[in-house]
C-alpha cells in the first residue's frame, strides 16, 4: 500500500489518525456512530466510549436513511471530545454546493479531518417524506469539490481561498453489489480520479461476489490508488438478516447466512426471547468474525468498515475476535481547541 | 408535450365557493392527448360540477368552451364574451394556460382545475412518464438519449446511486433506474466510454434555479418590425 502517491506539505493530506493508519500500512478499522433523534450529547458521548480504542475511526452518519438526526458534524466533535476520531459523513441530498463548503470550512476549523462523500439515501424513505431533496452536486461532484478546496486551495467556483484551506482525508463509498454489477469498478474509478483518498464499501455477505468485484477493480489497478475498506456487519437476528436479504436495495445476503442464524437459535425455548437474542447476537458476531477474516485474505483490501449502528458495543468483540486489537498507535492528528480540552 | 391530471372533484368545488356561473376552459393541445382537459374533459366536468351543485342545494351555471391552444393570446381573445359573462373562469389547460387567461383577462378570477404534472409521453396506454425536466442545457448526448435530470430521483450525472437494483430506482417497484437505462442503451451501442468521463457540477443557472427564464430572439423580433 506505500506506493499511494506521497501527499503534500507535512507528508500527509489531512494528517488524520485513519490517514496515518492506512499510510502505514496497517489493516484499518473503522466503526460506525448513528447521532440521535435528538439533541442529547451524551448519547453521542456513550457511543464514542464504545468504539474508542476498537476502531481508528467511526464514520458519524448525516441524517441516515433520511430520518433527522443530529448533525455529523455537530455529534463528530462530541466524539473527537471524548477521544475518537470521527469520519464525517456528508450527503448530497440535503445541502448545495454553498452550504456543504461553509460546512466543510466549520467542520476543518473545529478540528475535524476525515470527510466521507455520500449521494444520500432518497428522502422518501424517511420520516420527511414531503421534502425537497438538493442534488445540486452528485457524490462524485463533492468529492471533487473537496479535494479542490484541499489540492487547488480553491472554492468550487474556482475562486481562490486566502488563508487556511480545509485539508480533508477524502472518503467515498462503493455498493459493489449495486447494478449494473459490471458497472460498479467503472464508478469507483469515477470517484478515484474525482480525487477520493479511501472508500469504504457497502455492507459485504457475499464474499464470493465482492471478490469478483476486486478482480475487477485490481484490473484498473484502483487498489494501488485508493484505500478500499469492506464493509462488515454483525447480523442481530434472523429477522433481520431476512429483511436484509429481501426488502434493502443494493444488498446481498446468501441463504445460508439466514438459515445459520436461524439454526442459532434451535433448540432454546421460544419464550426465552433474552437467550434467544443472545445466542443471535453471538452467532451475528461470530459471522462478522468470519467475513473480517476473509476480507483480509482478498488482495487489494486495505481494512474493513464495521458497521454496528445501535449495537456498538459489538465491535469490539469483533475486532479482538479477527486479532485485530489492540489497534496500532499513530500520533494523532493536531486537534482543535474543543477536542485539545476534551 | 405537458402532462396533467384533474384535481379531486371536492378540492376544484372548494375553489369554486360560491360562484354562481362558472365558464370552465379546455385546451385542444398536450391536455388533450392526456385526457385531461380537452373538449371531452371539459363537458364531463361541467355537468359533474352542475349536478354537484345541484345536489347541494346550490345549483351553479356551469358551460364549458375549448380553444385550440390556451397559451396563445390569439386563441384566447376570441373569449372575451363568455369570460365576461362568467363569475369565475375554471381553466383545465396546463398552468401555462390558466396563467395566460389570468394575464388577458387580469380583471376575472381564473382558477386551475387541473395539476400540472410534468413533461413527458404516453409510455403504454393509460400510463404517463416523465422525460424532460426543461433544464435549460440538454445533456442527452452524452446519456444515450436518457435524461438523468428528469429520470434519475437524485439527478445524478456520474453514473447510479447504490441503490440500484435489477433495473429498478431505490423508490420504488415501478421506476425504472435512469442509470440501468443508460448504461444498458450506452452498452448496446458500444458508446461507454462517454459515461466514464467525469461530468462536471452542473451549472443549474440556465435551469428554475437561475430564476423565470426567458429566450429572446433578435432575428424574430427584427423579422416582426419589417413586417410592420
Ligand atoms: S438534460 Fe435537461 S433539457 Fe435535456 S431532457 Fe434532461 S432536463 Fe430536458
Ligand atoms: S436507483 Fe437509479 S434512478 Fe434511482 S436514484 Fe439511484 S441512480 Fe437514480
């Protein structure tokens, strides 16, 4: 992974812990902290001591599946207060070009480094169904913009930036199953030459598939350009690994990962739904175990994202379960005034 | 060309209050193709509305008249008669049309019987969809002759949103992905490559976003003073 391109100035792009991590060719791993549906900081404060010390990073979602939520960047400095680094996210769907720029330029100045460009789930699967969606920029397009605000230290319009030019470690996603399937290498090339630093992929099943995926992707020779981190998450229940499985788009989950956790709860009496979940959440945590492993093993992942959203207690176990713990010591990156005190 | 549908019957009485005649207006072009606001519509609707009031206890003088294109001074003026007559006039052109009667006859209360959907073409019969978003900078030519501003519900203009998924957009089961399209006519006709390009962040200014567009053009307006 050392022939990345150097980067400029101090030798790294942002200087973030995921940056430095990944730089230095360690496996990476990065967590996931859904803010609430409310304006509590101490729900964010809790989460954060969760993931911290078990991942590099935790991506901080914005208004994830189109439910209003606390800001990313907002609920980002709460959890670089308490010590972990935050990815934030940024979506397309509800902010122009002026607004994502005036965010990015606050987001920077409060100490934050890692930004993931998102096009945004479609508002109608939210709870403001009735809203106007933005899209005046495509992930693409924002990827773009925030790597010209970094590399050209200039705003979208092309003006120049006088001072202080905000230095992001660029992160995009990539659905390897989404269609046109033979299409999707195509796109990540898109968002590689747009400027994207890292990619973190879609929540990853078929591990046959994505393999096929990174064939492909090793044949544009995109791994060799970009840190690319799979996606993995623990499944909770049956239930939910159907409704996975059958009812979210750009998903992929095999049979045999629903009858497995099935099987898991064989044999414990129905009305013992506390030992039923349990056995659930063990086998979901034993799965994600086993597909971290096996992401390892495939050329051209550089870590895995683990997406555990109102379940972070479970990274930890899966991070220590793949031998990934204690995660590698960097120097962290300067931090802004909030997060020095914090 | 435009397409429109009636609004619910209760919420086009509710515009109407206590109008006692009332004209209703069809238009003989895009309306018409639609069945929503031709001659056809505008008799169904007249006595719909007459037999409503009567119902109610409130019967209302409702006629209906047709002109060949509502968004036309010249095929409008011709009303003046019947719209003076007339306490409100009920116009089921597009908006276009009910704008263009308000403007002519600013002093009347004109009011829409239709919602005016989008531009689009009749796909199979009965079934309506939408094409064109009008965004003032066509880029067709480089999406195989399928428009992502107006097919795409995230007008993306660098390829399909994760969401996509056996030919079918993430909001629901009946939408097309504009992406699968694309790429599927692109594929066929061995033209991929303009889709791996980077499309730049569109410039929405020749779009609503720039503010009411207009086109003026000289050579016609020079044309029409030599007429004179
Ligand atoms: S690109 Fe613009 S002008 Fe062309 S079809 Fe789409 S919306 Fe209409
Ligand atoms: S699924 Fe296709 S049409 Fe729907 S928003 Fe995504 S790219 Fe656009």
């Amino acid at each position: 992974m050392t022939d990345l391109p150097a980067a400029s100035t101090n030798g790294f792009k942002s200087g973030s812990r995921l940056e430095k991590v990944l730089r230095a060719g360690h496996f990476a791993v990065t967590g996931e902290l859904g803010p609430p549906q409310n304006a509590d900081p101490e729900i964010i404060r809790k989460k954060a001591r969760l993931l911290l010390g078990a991942c590099d990073a935790a991506n901080i979602t914005d208004n994830q599946t189109a439910i209003v939520r606390m800001s990313s960047i907002g609920a980002g400095i709460l959890a670089l207060q308490e010590g972990l680094e935050p990815v934030i996210q940024m979506t397309c769907r509800d902010r122009n070009r002026l607004a994502m720029q005036s965010d990015i330029l606050g987001a920077y100045a409060l100490g934050l480094r890692n930004l993931l460009c998102l096009t945004g789930d479609h508002q109608s699967f939210g709870n403001h169904p009735t809203a106007k969606n933005v899209h005046d920029l495509d992930s693409v397009q924002l990827i773009q913009m925030v790597a010209g605000l970094r590399d050209k230290h200039a705003f979208q319009c092309g003006d120049a930036i006088k001072g202080i030019e905000p230095r992001f470690f660029i992160g995009a996603a990539a659905n390897p199953f989404g269609d046109p399937f033979e299409w999707r290498p195509i796109r990540l090339g898109k968002k590689v030459k747009a400027g994207a630093d890292f990619v973190q992929t879609q929540l990853i099943y078929n591990v046959e598939r994505f393999a096929q995926f990174m064939e492909r992707v090793r044949k544009l020779g995109l791994h060799k350009q970009v840190y690319i981190l799979a996606g993995v998450g623990p499944l909770k229940s049956p239930g939910m690994a159907k409704y996975m499985r059958d009812e979210v788009p750009g998903l992929d989950v095999p049979n045999h990962f629903v009858d497995r956790m099935t099987a898991a709860g064989e044999g414990i009496d129905k009305e013992d739904k506390k030992a039923r979940n349990e056995a659930f959440r063990r086998e979901g945590i034993k799965i994600a175990i086993e597909l971290v492993q096996q992401m390892r093993q495939i050329e051209g992942v550089a870590g895995v994202h683990i997406m555990a959203i109102e379940w972070e207690e479970a990274v930890r176990p899966i991070v220590e379960g793949a031998g990934l713990f204690p995660r590698p010591e960097v120097t962290a990156a300067r931090m802004a005034e909030p997060a020095a005190q914090g | 060309m435009i397409v429109a549908e009636q609004k619910p019957l209760d919420e086009i009485k509710g515009l109407l209050g206590e109008a006692q005649t009332v004209l209703v207006v069809g238009c003989g072009t895009c309306v018409t193709v639609c069945f929503a606001g031709g001659d056809k519509e505008a008799g169904i609707l007249a006595s719909s509305l007459r037999m409503a009031s009567r119902i109610d206890g409130t019967p209302k003088d409702v006629t209906h008249i047709t002109v060949q294109r509502q968004c036309e001074v010249e095929y409008i003026d011709p009303l003046a008669d019947s719209i003076r007559q007339a306490d409100v006039v009920l116009s089921i052109g597009c908006g276009i049309g009910v704008q263009a009667l308000a403007e002519r006859y600013p002093d009347k209360v004109v009011l829409p019987g239709l919602n005016t959907s989008f531009l689009g073409l009749p796909s199979e019969q009965g079934v309506w969809e939408e094409r064109c978003a009008a965004c003032g900078s066509c880029i067709l030519g480089v999406t195989g002759g399928i428009c992502p501003i107006a097919r795409c519900a995230k007008q993306l203009l660098n390829g399909p949103c994760g969401g996509s998924q056996g030919g079918v957009c993430e909001i629901g089961h009946e939408t097309p992905c504009a992406w699968q399209l694309i790429y599927d006519r692109l594929n066929a006709q061995g033209r991929l490559h303009l889709i791996e390009e980077l499309q730049p962040a569109k410039d929405w200014s020749t779009s609503r976003d720039g503010g009411p567009r207009r086109i003026t053009r000289e050579d016609l307006r020079l044309a029409a003073e030599a007429a004179e």
